[in-house]
C-alpha cells in the first residue's frame, strides 16, 4: 500500500520508517525547507540505540498535484497549520481515509471540514521521537497509540492493521474523541514544562516540584474535558502519564523542540484548548499561567 504522510518531520519519520520497514511505499507531501531538502536528498534516517538505519522515501513533493493517489494520508503536520494539506484533497483515493495523530482538539474537524467526516479519522500517540538534524529522527521510546474513525460506524480496521503489520501496536476505538481529551490532557500536563525548562521527559520526572505542577495542570484537563462531556478519570491518566515518562524518557517533547528550532509552539492547541472551557478570567489558574508565558514567547519571535 502507498501511505502518504502530511508532514513528516521527527514524529512522521519515526512511524514512516516503520511502514517502508514493513514493505509499504511512503509518499511525503512536506513544505518547503531544512527538512524536506534532507527527505528529498537521503530520504529517512532513524536513530535507536546508537544505531542509524536510512529509509528510501518513494516521493517527496511540496506540490501534491506530483503525488501519486494513495488510500491513506497520515497528517502529522502542526497543529496550527492543519489547513494548509488542503491541496492534498485530491491525493486520497475515493476510498481512502485520512488520519490525523496531531495534537490538540482542532485538526480533526478541520481534517473532516476538508475531506468529510466519512473519509476522516483520528487518534493520538506517545511514541517519543525527536529530531537530531534535518532528516535524522531519534527514538525517545515507544508508547500507547488509539485510533478511531470520526464518523461512527465507519470501517477503519485495515488502517489498524497496516499500524499492527508495520510494528506499531494500535488500540481501535469507536469514537476516538476521549483517547484525544486523555492525550490532551497529558499534552498540557508535560510539554509545557518542559518546553519552559528545556528539560527532556526523564529529566522533568525527577523533579518533585514539576510533578506536583503536572498534576495541577492534569485536573484543571480532566475538568475541561467535563466540561466537553467528555469524562475522564484523573487516576487513570495520572497513571497513564507515569508510565509514559520512564518509556519515553530520552524524549524532547515536541514543544521543546519548537522552542529550541525558533518554530511556532502548539499551545494554543494544547493548554489554549482547555482554557476553552474556563468560566472566569480566574478560573484554570495554573493553564493560564503556562498558557500566558508560552504565549509571550511565540509574540517576541513574531510568531
């Protein structure tokens, strides 16, 4: 199967890598830049254990007019710039489903707004990956991946199955919507701080005050999703989030690694998304807070 990818930077590479491994082609429609010069040049290159592995990419074009039709589309670009895959539109074949495993609420509707709820659908993961130079990916540890169609009822079981073939364990959920309320509240609870300490996720779980400031975060989340009617259960989460920082504890998250690259952060889509549902100017304290800092840090960049 031909699988394209919507961007394709540390993330997109890693589980890329995964599919060519598995005998699939990958198609990369990727803006211009650092990363897509490399993409274009070497193709991917993996870095696990002190080892790196290159992986032959069958097209890497900014123009998706040049790309062949494909079954699956994997959209893993920036949360803000979800939009902008628009012209992949006519790449997905008639039955072809789009996926996004990005961050935050928004990209999904925007995904469905783009090609219809019956050709969409959704989900997140923690696989930890992190980019070392453009088109060299580091392996920051393997984690938990949920997918859902956003329609109900629609069959999206082969997309589960290329995941499994490829070596990527995959839970298939009927509504994907909760799975991406938990991933956003560990998202809120995690990338921030670190993005502010510079710390990688192993090193911000050594420390007793930034603990205590996660789970601050987690229930002002598990709130909002409330909220949402959404429900969720702090424990649950809280438990999940601990394991997910020894798994993926060589991790940058990728907010940090905006922070180090210059790039526009995601936080509007992250802790911007739960202050949605505060209902004061005083309510969610700590989000607000972490919320207002990162802020302030994309408006001095211009961003």
């Amino acid at each position: 199967m031909l699988v394209t990818f919507a961007g394709c930077g540390a993330l997109g590479s890693l589980l890329a890598s995964r599919f060519i491994d598995a005998g699939h082609d990958v198609q990369v429609f990727q803006r211009p830049g650092a990363q897509f010069d490399a993409l274009a040049a070497n193709g991917i290159t993996i870095e696990a254990d002190g080892q790196r592995s290159a992986f032959p990419l069958a097209a890497v074009s900014s123009d998706a007019a040049k790309l062949a039709p494909s079954r699956l589309i994997i959209v893993l670009v920036k949360a803000y710039s979800t939009a902008e895959i628009e012209g992949a539109r006519d790449v997905l074949s008639p039955d072809g489903i789009a996926l996004t495993l990005q961050n935050g609420l928004g990209p999904a509707d925007v995904l469905a707004g783009i090609f219809g709820d019956e050709r969409s659908a959704a989900g997140i993961t923690t696989i930890g990956s992190y980019t070392i130079t453009p088109g060299v990916t580091g392996l920051g540890g393997w984690g938990d991946t949920v997918i859902g169609p956003w329609q109900s009822g629609t069959d999206i079981s082969w997309i589960a199955e290329a995941f499994e073939d490829s070596g990527i364990p995959v839970e298939l959920e009927d509504d994907p919507r909760p799975a991406i309320w938990r991933k956003l509240a560990i998202n809120a609870m995690v990338n921030p701080l670190t993005a502010l300490t510079g710390l990688r996720v192993g090193e911000a779980r050594d420390r007793p005050a930034l603990i205590d400031m996660m789970q601050r975060l987690g229930r002002e989340a598990v709130t909002a999703a409330q909220r949402a009617g959404v429900k969720l259960d702090f424990d649950s989460i809280w438990e999940q989030n601990s394991r997910n920082l020894v798994r993926t504890a060589a991790n940058k998250t990728s907010m940090l690694q905006d922070i180090e690259a210059g790039r526009k952060t995601e936080i509007d889509a992250i802790s911007g998304s739960v202050l949605k549902y505060a209902e004061s100017e005083i309510d969610f304290p700590y989000t607000r807070t972490i919320y207002s800092l990162l802020k302030s840090i994309d408006d001095s960049r211009g961003h």
